[in-house]
C-alpha cells in the first residue's frame, strides 16, 4: 500500500536575470510503504537542482532507499547436516586440578553427533536500507550545437544488507544472533565445564552487513541533424567505481570493485540514426550498441568482458485517424559469443552484462485513445 508526496519550491527563475545564477529550485518527496510480511517504512527524497546559466546546469539529490527481503528471503528452507564428534572422544589426560574420578589418562566413550545447519529464510528480516548522495554537472557549449557533457558523483551506503553468516561464526558469537542460534546436547559429565555438543545451528538469513560504494559517472550526449543524411545521435557514457567494499562481522571488509563480477567500470556506447524528414528512408531507424567492463581479479570470471548489439526498427504509414502506430523491430544480443564465465552459477556467462536474448524479430502496434 504505497502513498507518496511531493512538493517544489522554486527559488530563483530565468526571469529574475540574477547574475550567477540562472535558475534554482528545490525539491522534496517522500514514499510511505506498507508490507504485511515486515511492517512500514517511510523514505524521503530532497533534491535541489538549478543553473548558472542556459549552458550550465546542476543538481544534488539526498536520497534515503530501502529494498524489501524477498519471498525466497524471507520463507525458503534448506537444512544441512554436519557429521561430527564430540571434542572429547578417545584417549584424554585430565589433570587432577579437574578432579575427575580415575587415573590421569582416561578413555571417554566416542560420542558422534550429526550437526544440523539450518540456512535460508527468516520471517524477522528487516528490510536493507540506504542513503544516497550525489552531485551532477552539466554543460553544453554554445560553439558546439547539440553535444551536452555531464559529470557527477556520488557515495551510497547500504546498511542491513541481508545475508547469511558462516556457521563457525555463529558458534564462535552467539551474542550476536537471536537466542537459540546454537543448540547443544547435554553436557558430558567427563568433562567439567563441558557445554555440551553442538547438534543444530541456526544460520538464517539475517540484516548483518553493511556496503559502501563511490562512483564517478561521465557521459556525453551529440545530436546532429542533416537535411539530406538525417538525423544522427551519438551517447557515450562510463562509469567508474574507485571502491566498493563490503563490510561484515564474520569475513571484515572485504573490497569488491575489480573481483568478480563487479568491474570497476563499465561503458557503453551507441549511435542512432533516422532518415531524413519527408523521404521514404524517414520511416527507417538503425542504432547499434556497445557495452564493456574493466578486466577483473578472479580466475573464474572473464578478464575482460563486451558486447554488442542493435536495433532495426521500421514505421509503416499505417495510421487510423491519427492514433494507430506500428513498428517492425529486429534485434540481436550475441550471447552465443559470450566469454565462459565460471563464476556464475549454472549459467555459464556473465549474465551482468550479457543477455540470453539472442537475435529476435518482434513487431508492436500502438493505439492511442
């Protein structure tokens, strides 16, 4: 049951003519959410946004986020059993400050236990939540029409993030868990102080660790349009991500940017091109595209990974009183030539950045009321 708010403040208007500052305005909103499974939640969003003049243009967004757990999160089971052996078996020397009955070196009776490690959802997961900021510029120089240029930058902190913890670490801070976490046997009276074997641990899904990210974002965006050629967009863009890192009690931090499949930037790059106006090739339209990633760390995943595609879209002149449209589309995701990846699991590539799409034709029609 979501319910949202918005409000905009506007500051400073092009037609104040202030000298600096060409336009300005403040934003605020908020999302109230309700969820049978884990409760409500309210996060809020301020940006502020302006120029300094008809090229330049800025905006800092504040930005407060949650990810609810989900159904697989909060209610999937799975139960592993561990053999295992009671730490006192066998031929043992009890000192006499123990004071237990029979001479120095006794034989206990082996005891074997079958540990059982429950694992996957928990009905008390709370939901992951994140703060956001960031700042973005951008400019489009008046001696070249129709490019824009944008930098900006940001930091999310994602705190809460759900996962499972390692059952050793379970055992060796149970101050850390919900009681019942470690169940043991009775103690074995052999031993004084003995807490008892370990027949089941508790290793749900719990909110325990916490995600910091920096980013640094460019893109550039150039429109040129030709009479006899036609219309031609040209996007570029790349990410840069200098540390991600990933916090928890068991495993500490452990740095993310540029192992696995989290690369330390990705770009991608398009061109778009649309028939001239009022010619037959105006009803065409062709726009390949290009992705890659930074080469990464670990062995399992490919050390650098791309891929491209395209798009062919035709518009027939149908048209019924103005407001039916079709379009005849063709498009193609070379997954086939995907790197193996190892790290995945049971696909076989990167399915981060590849697709399993293929090449497929498919056609819409539209019809406007």
């Amino acid at each position: 049951m979501p319910s949202t708010g918005k409000v905009l403040l506007p500051i400073v208007s092009p037609q104040k003519n202030l000298p600096g500052v060409y336009s300005l305005q403040l934003q605020g909103a908020g999302r109230f959410e309700y969820y049978s499974d884990f409760g409500t939640t309210v996060k809020p969003l301020a940006v502020s946004s302006g120029s300094r003049s008809r090229n330049w243009r800025f905006a800092l967004p504040i930005h407060r986020a949650f990810r609810a757990p989900s159904l697989s999160e909060l209610f999937i089971g799975a139960i592993g059993w561990i053999p295992t052996r009671h730490p006192g078996y066998g031929a043992v020397h009890c000192p006499k400050s123990r004071r237990v009955p029979g001479p120095p070196t006794m034989s206990v009776p082996a005891r074997t236990f079958s540990t059982k490690v429950v694992t996957g959802g928990n009905p008390d997961l709370q939901p992951e939540n994140s703060d956001s900021y960031y700042v973005e510029g951008a400019y489009q120089p008046p001696f070249v029409k129709g490019l824009t240029v944008t930098i900006g930058g940001g930091y999310i902190k994602i705190k809460d993030v759900i996962s499972a913890p390692n059952p050793a670490f379970v055992v060796a801070n149970p101050g850390l868990f919900p009681a019942g976490s470690v169940v043991r046997d009775t103690a074995n009276p052999a031993f004084v102080g003995d807490p008892g074997a370990i027949i089941q641990i508790n290793s749900q899904n719990v909110n325990i660790n916490e995600q910091d990210t920096w980013f640094v974002d460019f893109e550039a965006n150039y429109i040129h349009d030709t009479e006899t050629l036609g219309n031609f967009t040209f996007h570029g863009a790349v990410t840069y991500v200098p540390m991600f890192n990933q916090s928890s009690p068991d495993a500490g931090t452990v740095v993310l940017a540029g192992n696995g499949s989290f690369p330390r930037y990705r770009g991608v790059a398009s061109t778009f091109w649309q028939g001239p106006k009022d010619t037959w090739a105006e009803k065409f339209s062709f726009g390949p595209t290009s992705t890659t990633s930074a080469r990464t760390k670990n062995c399992c995943f490919p050390r650098e990974r791309s891929s491209g595609g395209g798009t062919l879209m035709y518009r027939p002149p149908t048209k019924l009183r103005g407001k039916l449209h079709s379009r005849l589309a063709a498009r193609t995701s070379p997954t086939a030539n995907a790197p193996r990846s190892l790290g995945q699991n049971g696909e076989g590539y990167d399915s981060a950045v590849y697709g399993n799409q293929g090449r497929f034709i498919y056609g819409r029609i539209t019809k406007r009321f």
